[in-house]
C-alpha cells in the first residue's frame, strides 16, 4: 500500500468560488495465471482519495482493516466520483472524474493505492513482490494558474555546490 500527497496549492482554492474538475488515473499490469480454462490475475490495485472533511488518519483506517481496533465501524467519506470504486475497479485501467467546489479540494489531500488478493496471496515467495504502476492525477482550475505551484512541488530544485 502507498499513500501520494498531492501538492495542491490550498490558499488559492480556499478562496475561490468555482467548480474545478479532478480525473485520477490509476493503470498497471497483472500478472496473469490461468488455472483449469479459467484466467486468474495475480494481483489486482485500486485506489481511492482522502475525502474533503477526512482527516488523514480516519482516511489511513478506511483503506487499511490493520489500523482499525476490532469491530470499529469507518464510514466511507471521499469524493462523489463520476463512475464509482464499484465500476472502476474492474480493470487494470481504472479512472475516475469529480466535479466541485475548490474548496473541497483545498487542503491537504491523500491518494492511496493498494493491493486486492489474489492467487499471489497463495504464494509465500510472491507476497512481497513489488508491483509497478502508474498514478496520473489531473487538476482543472478555471482561470488560476496552478501549475507553477503544483511544478515547484513536484520537481526537487537542484543542489548548489
């Protein structure tokens, strides 16, 4: 499981009053096993957003059972995503759309990724295995310029000797 903080530039959308648009992306490769005729993936991913009034440790015990005490009930808080972690998570492709206020986005704002059994749980030497993937998040605020923020958080400034 990986958490992404994403660099979104809080001042500027506290203070708007408009709807801006977000498309997480989530792509990767299974590996697959075919077992009797019938095709297994290895290991699936989904992922899922910290939600606009979820502070980072419920969001942390919404997506991993391990952190919760026993018999304590999260309930779902993030986004209202266009397609839905039900249909989106069916492929190895999974992308998802919301639109809203920028207020809602203001903040700062996780993304997890994680891991969904499959026949590599069987598989003691496999459990561990490292799985590549792709995580592309696009923002659309209309009318602000936030790409220089979102840049300069991204790229690390080089070192002077």
């Amino acid at each position: 499981m990986q958490f992404f903080d994403l660099p979104i530039p809080s001042n500027q959308l506290l203070n708007l009053d408009t709807k801006v648009k977000l498309r997480v992306t989530l792509s990767y490769f299974a590996e697959p096993n075919t077992v009797r005729r019938t095709l297994y993936r290895g290991l699936d991913l989904e992922w899922d957003m910290q939600g606009p009034a979820e502070s980072t440790n419920s969001f942390a015990k919404r997506i991993n059972m391990n952190l919760r005490a026993p018999k304590e009930e999260i309930e779902t808080a993030s986004f209202g995503w266009e397609v839905g972690i039900q249909r989106r998570s069916r492929g190895t492709v999974q992308s998802d759309r919301w639109t809203g206020p920028a207020s809602h986005l203001a903040g700062k704002k996780r993304i997890a990724v994680y891991p969904i059994l499959g026949w590599w749980n069987v598989r003691k030497q496999l459990q561990f295995q490292q799985m590549n993937f792709s995580l592309v998040i696009s923002i659309e605020v209309p009318e602000v310029p936030i790409y220089t923020f979102v840049k300069s958080a991204l790229i690390p400034l080089p070192l002077s000797v």
